[in-house]
C-alpha cells in the first residue's frame, strides 16, 4: 500500500468526483455537485486543498481523501474521508 498526492488533472476530477458520490450518496441532490464544482474551481485552483489515495501497489483505491486548509493558511483539515464500497469500512 501507498499514500498517492493525486496531482493528475483528468484522474484528480475522477477521485474527487467518486468521492463526493461516496460521502454525500446517491440522494443527496446538489450538496455533492457544489461541493465538487466549488473543489475544483476553486480550491484546488488556489492550491487551497489537495486530494490523497491510499492505494494497493496496483493502483487500486482503497480510501481517498480531501484535505483542505484554512481561512489563514495555516493548518490543513480533512474535508471528506471515504473508502469505496467493497473496501472494508464506510463511515465517513
């Protein structure tokens, strides 16, 4: 296993979209679609936040990660947490 800084455009947008659909699911109407959109126009264009993936040294995801930091720049927190269905625990 290994922590992976997803810093690929196409595959950060990927994560970050199957993140959402994860922690917010599949009834949630526009929280996730704002919270995506607002992610990825905003925080990581500001490098205001960054997506991490735990993964099996196949590639394969086992828990991503959204970590975003504050008003003032000085600490980072965990926005969202979730490891896909099928991957032992799902609690976010």
């Amino acid at each position: 296993m290994k922590v992976v800084h997803v810093k690929n455009p196409e595959t950060r947008e990927a994560c970050l979209a199957k993140l959402c659909a994860s922690v917010y699911g599949q009834e949630a109407g526009l929280a996730p679609l704002v919270t995506f959109a607002g992610t990825q126009s905003v925080l990581f264009e500001q490098e205001a936040a960054r997506l991490f993936a735990l993964t099996e040294d196949d590639g394969t995801v086992l828990c991503l990660a959204l970590i975003s930091s504050d008003v003032e720049g000085a600490t980072m927190e965990v926005g969202m947490l979730s490891t896909p269905e099928g991957k032992g625990n799902t609690r976010h």
